[in-house]
C-alpha cells in the first residue's frame, strides 16, 4: 500500500463525518510521525490531527493512550464545570476509532490516534518578551492546577524513570561504558561536566522519599512549543503533547519550561555564548507559573523551582549525550553530532543556571503566593 493509501485507511477509522480528501505531512516534533488529514463536512472544509505513536519509545502505546483519554476527558470537565468559553480550543480533544476505543492499530500493528485541529492557532520555539513567557508558563500551571484532583488509579508511568535524574545519570553513564557508535573521544569534556555534578543528581527524589514534595500528575515535556498560542489575539489557548503525562514532580514541569523559555537561545545552539538566563524572562515564567498553579503546590515544591531549572538543562543535555554516544537512537537529529550540539547547549545553560542561582531564588522569595 503507498503513502497515500495507507493515510486514507488511517483516516477512515477513526470517527470523523464527512469525506476524506487528503492527508498531507507535518514535520514537528522529534518522535511520532505527524499527518494533517483534511475532510469535507457537509461542504466545508475540516482539518484533523493523526499521528502513529513511536513503539520504539513508548513500548506500551495502549497505556499512553489510556493515560492521554483520562487527562483530556478530566479537563474538558474541569472547562465545563467552570463554564470556560471556546472549550474546544482550550484543551486537545481526542476523536475516537470507529470502535470507541482512542486509538487504531493498523495492519503493520502501528498505533495512530486522532485529535480534533485547533484552527486558528500555533505553537513557538522560542519566547520573545516577557509576557509572552508568563502567559506560556500560567498555562503550564493551570494544567497542573487542572489534572490536580484526577481521580484514581495512578496513572501508568509510560517511559520508566522518565523523570529520574539518577536514572539518566546512570543511563548515560552505561552509554559511555558502551561507545556503541564509538563517539566517546570527541566528547570527553561534556560527559566530565555531568560526572561533575552526581552530587545532585537524587536531590528532589531524596525529599520526595522525605515526604516533602509529592508525586502528582505532570505533563512531562513542558517545552515553549507544546503551548498553543491563538493567532488572532496572542492569548494561549491550551498546552499540547500529553504522551508523557504520568506521575512526576511538579517541578519538574517548571525546571523543563525553564530551560527552554527563559533563554532566547535554541536548544541546539552552537554558539555557547548566546546561550545565557535571561533573569526577566525567568521571573515571567515562575510568576506565570505559580498563578497558574494557584493554591495547588506546596511551599516545599515552590522552594525548588530554581533548583529544578538548574537540574533539567543537566538532566536533558544527560539524555542528548546518552543518545549521541548511543548512536542517535531516540531523538531525531537534522545534522551530524546534532544531540552533541544539543547537550552542550543543554550543559551551557545549566552552568549559568548554576551562576545565578542566589540571584533567581530572591526573584522567586520576592513573588507573592499567587503571583
């Protein structure tokens, strides 16, 4: 079956009315395949979001979908008890298979999903102003307020370890023992820069086994472009990417929305010297944040933001290098040495975070409970 074939079989079984026209790619994002199915209902044009999960990163896609299907369906519930306007372009809404179920695996046994597109909208890579950091980060925050009280079982934890500083320490501690692609010598500097700091590696798991910060529902990947901006009037709309929300630590969320927004430079950056924290794009989205959360997080979690912003740039560059070492196995790369260039972007911004830790946590002091 061709390209054009098997995107028709995906878009007729899901639940979508009318007829499908064509189904057209959409090159965003480093792990699942991306397809734009455009259909006629009832004479007029309706776009839809179809995607084939990555099996090789989510092992287990039924259970990131089952998680995905209870989050969406619990804020949709949350908008409409709160009688919020425009529901349908303020949280991702799943369209069933023909069956039901929220998901359809097709004859090669891949996994597709649908979502209903939000018109009118679009994401961003990098934050501009202020403003616009703090509008991301709230919404960020409201998700977590949002998802707060979701009710039982736990949600399946779909990548285990996922957001485990020592499991990523000790992950690409193996990849290095391993060589696999034989990359080690050209970067020796940067898995020393990691070694380096082990020290703090199992900080917040240490006060979570304390019982001073929870486990909650967290989105998982809290980057500036899994929020959806409206492109009429600039207001963020809803956040997007749900496949790792599990269970976490909020603040894990805000150190990973930190790394990528509160600095203009890209993640893959290669000139290090751009890559710096910008201290009114930091306060922009720790104020956004905690006024998103609203009365949800504890004292506790709020007292580590700023670590968490200096661990996730650590933990992530982990991730790159591991994956550079191991041959580019998991994130997509468009250039060679590409996830070197990201971890040492990724090590670049978590050494100034590190720089400017005392300076970030009187910021953060300063802010009021809900900023």
């Amino acid at each position: 079956m061709d390209a054009n074939g098997r995107q028709r079989a995906v878009a007729e079984a899901f639940a979508i009315p009318g007829r499908w026209i064509a189904s057209e790619p959409l090159r965003t994002g480093w792990i699942n395949e991306t397809w734009i199915a455009h259909f006629d209902v009832a004479g007029r044009p309706r776009r839809y979001v179809q995607q084939r999960i990555n099996a090789h990163v989510f092992r287990e896609p039924w259970r990131v979908m089952e998680n995905v299907a209870r989050v969406t369906a619990h804020v949709l519930g949350v908008l409409e008890r709160a009688g919020t306007p425009e529901r349908d372009r303020r949280a991702l809404r799943l369209v069933p298979a023909r069956d039901g179920t929220p998901c359809w695996m097709d004859a090669a046994g891949e996994i597709w999903r649908t979502w209903h597109y939000v018109e009118g909208a679009s994401s961003r890579d990098v934050v501009t102003t202020p403003a616009e950091a703090a509008a991301a980060a709230e919404a960020f925050g409201r998700f977590q307020s949002q998802v707060s009280d979701l009710p039982g079982p736990r949600l399946h934890e779909t990548i285990p370890h996922f957001q485990d500083a020592r499991a990523r320490f000790e992950q690409l501690r193996e990849a290095a023992r391993g060589d696999a692609a034989g990359r080690l010598g050209d970067c020796r500097p940067e898995l020393a820069f990691a070694e380096a700091r082990e020290a703090i590696v199992d900080r917040l798991n240490q006060l979570a086994a304390a019982g001073r910060i929870p486990e909650r529902v967290t989105h998982g990947d809290t980057k500036i472009n899994n929020v959806l901006f409206d492109d009429a009037t600039g207001d963020v709309l809803c956040v997007i990417d749900l496949d790792t929300v599990m269970p976490g630590f909020a603040v894990y969320d805000f150190g990973d929305l930190a790394r990528t927004a509160a600095t203009r430079a890209a993640e893959d950056e290669r000139d290090l010297s751009r890559v710096q924290v910008e201290t009114d794009l930091f306060e922009a989205l720790a104020a956004g944040w905690l006024r998103g959360a609203g009365d949800r997080l504890q004292p506790a979690e709020r007292a580590e933001l700023v670590f968490a912003a200096r661990l996730l740039p650590l933990m992530i560059g982990m991730r790159f290098l591991a994956d550079h070492l191991a041959g580019d196995r998991y994130f997509r790369c468009d250039r060679p040495a590409h996830n070197l260039d990201r971890a040492r972007a990724q090590f670049a911004l978590a050494a100034d975070f590190e720089r400017r830790g005392g300076e970030l946590d009187e910021r953060v002091g300063a802010l009021g409970s809900h900023s």
